[in-house]
C-alpha cells in the first residue's frame, strides 16, 4: 500500500476498532505453489495487549495457505465510497475514492482442538448477540453436539500483527468548507450517499467536524 504520511494510520486501537467494526477479512499467502487468497471473519484477541487476531479457517486451505509456516498478509476493508468532483468547488478536479483498510502481517499460530472451539463459540456469540433470539454454539445439548463434530473439519489460529500498514483516506487534503460539502452529499440521498463513510471523515478530521479524531 502506497505511503502518504497525510493518510497513515498507526494506533493499535484504531486498528482494533477497524477490525471489530469490519470483521471479513481476506487473508493472502505466498506459498510454494503460489498465491493464494482465502476470506473469513476475524476477531480481535482480547485476551492480550498485543495486537492479534483469532479466527478458523475450513480444511483444507490450511494446507492450501501453507498455514504455520510463513507470513501471511491480512486485509480489513472498512468504509468507503465514491467521492464526486461535483462535491467540491468549481475548480477543475478528478473524482476520488475514500476509504480506511488496514494490512496486518504475521505468522498464524495453529491452535489445539479445545482452544478452537472455543473461538467457534467466541464467533457465534460474536454474531448471533445482535440477534433477537440468539442461537448459541452451546444453546442446547443437540447444538452442542453437532458443533463438537463439524468442528473438526476447522483449523482455529491466532495470528499475532508483526507489523501493519494502515491508511484513512477521508479528503484530510481538502479544505474545511470542501469536507463539510461532502459529508452533506454523504449524508444525503444521492447515488453515492454513505453514512457510514460520512461517519468515518467526521472521525478523521476532528478540526472541521470536532471530536477527538483518529490516532496517528
């Protein structure tokens, strides 16, 4: 990812608010036999202050993804969106896209059954509590039954971040009035309306909008 200082995202907890948020994850390997790329949802390892994550991921891409025994590349794509040369002044300008995406490199940890399963449930609940009836992983003796046996076809990791690049993207070049004009279309009905990614330029230019911002 190209770096721009002006867009560089480097706080751990910004990081770990990105992942929470955007919980798909595509994970790329360099293996032997080439590139390979794999999704799944991810979470953030609470259980330590590093940065983390914990996750599975279905037989056989373990072996496809070489798992264990490199690096491997993890993308979290957050909010963004369309940003129209409309939005701005009558200047000449060329469209743009905003965006915040984070690359988490490491080498994934395999973990013993026990550990995974408890992952499993971690991800369940993790989903399942915005639920108006939840099912849970453990709900009933039959529920647990059946996670017990399908839980093998499942490989669970932690991937401890070595490093990480990160950028937000979210018109921290423009002016004030320029930012305020495309949080309005942002937040309005058009085409290319987002309230999510109005949310997340709020964030990252505190100066026009307020609040404490994004760390870097």
């Amino acid at each position: 990812m190209r770096h721009n200082p002006v867009f560089e995202l480097t706080d751990p907890d910004e990081i770990r608010r990105l992942i929470r948020e955007n919980p798909w994850a595509t994970i790329v390997s360099a293996t032997s036999g080439g590139i390979v790329a794999s999704h799944y949802p991810v979470l953030v390892d609470d259980s330590s202050d590093e940065l983390a994550i914990v996750s599975h991921v279905g037989r056989p891409d373990e072996r496809l993804h070489e798992w264990g025994e490199h690096e491997v590349l993890v993308t979290i794509q957050g909010s963004h969106g369309y940003i129209s040369p409309g939005w701005y002044d009558p200047s000449p300008a060329v469209p743009t896209w905003n965006f915040v995406t984070a690359h988490l490199y490491g080498v994934p940890e395999i973990l013993p059954a026990d550990e995974n399963l408890r992952v499993l449930e971690r991800l369940v609940d993790h989903f399942e509590d915005r639920m108006p009836e939840p099912r849970r992983m453990r709900g009933t003796a039959d529920n647990s039954a059946y996670a017990d046996r399908i839980s093998a076809g499942t490989v669970g990791f932690r991937l401890p971040v070595t490093r990480f690049t990160a950028k937000v993207k979210m018109s921290q070049n423009r002016d004030e009035d320029t930012q305020r004009r495309i949080v309005a279309e942002l937040e309005g009905t058009g085409p290319y309306s987002s309230e999510e990614l109005a949310a997340e330029m709020r964030r990252a230019n505190p100066a026009t909008f307020g609040g404490a911002g994004q760390g870097a």
